[in-house]
C-alpha cells in the first residue's frame, strides 16, 4: 500500500461545531489565549484553565465526526493513512481512523505536573483541583500548551518524509512549528492542501483545494481516481 500523510486542523473540526481561537479575532470561547493556554495561565489560575478545558471536552462529548473525518478514516481500505492532527479532540479516532499523532496532546487525558510521564485517561469531562498523580501532584491537561515545546514534532516530521501522497487538510499553516511539515514531504510525491484560504508564502508543486474539509475531501477523491 501506498502511504498517505495527513496533517489536519482546526479548520475539520471546526464543520463538527468545535470552535477555534482563530475564528474570534484572537479569543477561544471569549477567552484571550494567554488566560486559558499557556504555562503562565496555568500558575497564574490553574482552576480557571481547567474550567476551560472542561467545557472544551464536554463541547467535543457532544460533537460528532463529520464527513472529511469519515472519509479519511475509510481510506485505509486503500492506504497506509498516517494521520497527524494539531487538534486535541478525538473525532479522527471516532470516525474509525486507526493510527492517529495528536501533535498538541489529546483533550481526553491528564498529566502530572510533577512527572510528564505520568498520563491518565479522563472519565467525562471533567478535570478538577485536587485530582493527583500517583505521586501526589496536581494534575493537568495533557496538553502542548503556546510556549512548550511540542513533543512529537521529530516523529511526525519523519513520517512525513515518507509519504506517497501528503495531503493537508482544514489548516492554512500559520501555527508552527506543524505548519513546516509539508516541506518534509518528499518534493516528487504528490502534495495536497484543502482550506478555504490558500496559505501565505510559496509552495511550489502543491495543489490547492480552496474549499472547506468536507467538500475538499470529496474534490480529493476524485483527484486521486485520476492519478497513476
């Protein structure tokens, strides 16, 4: 089987009613940034950041995947589908998709402040002051907050690299450093991006889906009917 890379955003969950910081001029959920996701935020407030992620999973319990993640995830009939996602939200895995990287951590756990090894699964939605690590410690969202560094950037960058096809979707790569790993892509193989808005700077050899991920994953397919 041939392999497909994807690296997907907020632009996909976004058509499963998930909002993003991007769509509100710089807020989340009425929230500016440096209050609710951020290592400062969390020394500063930690009750406040947990309230915030609190009702960021029970908004994505109650959200479903919709068609682009649908899509993706039966593709592996065909494919070896790598998924890399900047979302922390599970619909990828809900949809059926069987091998997910979530760059910026992933919603549904928590992790000990004293120990980052230390992960557990989240039980609904809610994460609270008290819950501790095995060793005592608060735990938090496991989550790559704006200034840390960003874990699984070297696998995903390497997986990158050895793509068949690469395909963007529902991103306009403005956040790095996830935003860099189209350039990891092999400069022959065939390179995809679905977005509304066609991303800033030169991407040569690139074909551009100027839709949004459900649709754009429809004009996919049927590219992908046509190539060799």
């Amino acid at each position: 089987m041939k392999r497909l890379v994807v690296l997907t955003g907020a632009g996909i969950s976004a058509e499963s009613g998930l909002t993003t910081f991007r769509d509100a001029g710089g807020l989340w959920e009425g929230h500016r940034i440096e209050d609710v996701a951020t290592p400062d935020a969390w020394r500063r407030n930690p009750e406040r950041v947990l309230d915030f992620y609190n009702q960021r999973r029970k908004a994505a319990l109650e959200a479903q995947p919709n068609d682009a993640h649908r899509l993706l995830a039966e593709l592996e009939a065909r494919f070896d589908v790598v998924i890399i996602t900047q979302n922390v939200d599970d619909l990828h895995e809900r949809a059926g998709s069987t091998r997910v990287i979530h760059l910026h951590g992933k919603l549904f756990e928590s992790r000990s402040t004293l120990d980052p090894s230390l992960i557990y699964p989240i039980r609904g939605w809610e994460l609270k002051l008290g819950d501790r690590c095995e060793r005592g410690s608060q735990l938090r969202p496991n989550i790559v907050w704006f200034g840390e560094a960003v874990p699984l950037m070297e696998t995903a960058a390497s997986l990158a690299s050895t793509a068949d096809i690469f395909l963007v979707v529902g991103t306009s790569l403005v956040v790095y450093p996830a935003a860099g790993l189209v350039d990891y892509a092999p400069r022959h193989v065939p390179r995809y991006i679905i977005d509304p808005k066609a991303p800033e700077g030169h991407y040569p050899g690139v074909h551009f889906i100027q839709q949004k991920a459900t649709t754009g994953m429809r004009e996919f397919l049927s590219l992908l009917e046509n190539t060799p």
